[in-house]
C-alpha cells in the first residue's frame, strides 16, 4: 500500500512568502486571490483561509470575504 507523499514544509513556505508577498505591498486583492489559490494547494492547512478572508475584508470586499 502506497503511503500519502507529504509536501516538504519549504514548498509551503515559499507558496506562503509569495502570498505574503503582496499583502506586505498591501495589495490585498492580489494577496487574496493568492490566498485562494493556496486553499487548493494546501486544502488542510487553515492558514490560507483565514489570511485570504482576512485579505479580502482589509480590500474591502466585504460580500466575498462573507463567502470565503
């Protein structure tokens, strides 16, 4: 039986910077979406949804991060 690959936590980290990249910048549209994709990527890691929520309430959208 094949065991489950984890992803080595530099992989994570860099994904992470990069997000956090742009909302360094705050351009917290960029770093939302950023986020979002990081959810797919990380689907059990809670970390990107609460930053991309967190992102899209300080980009002031407010009816996407209700939907988040």
């Amino acid at each position: 039986m094949a065991s489950k690959i984890e992803q080595p936590d530099i992989v994570k980290e860099d994904a992470f910077k990069w997000a956090r990249s742009a909302m360094g910048s705050g351009d917290w549209r960029t770093a939302a979406d950023r986020w979002l994709v990081l959810r797919s990527a990380f689907p059990d890691n809670p970390q990107p949804y609460f930053q991309a929520t967190l992102c899209l309430i300080r980009g002031k959208q407010l009816d996407a991060a209700k939907d988040a």
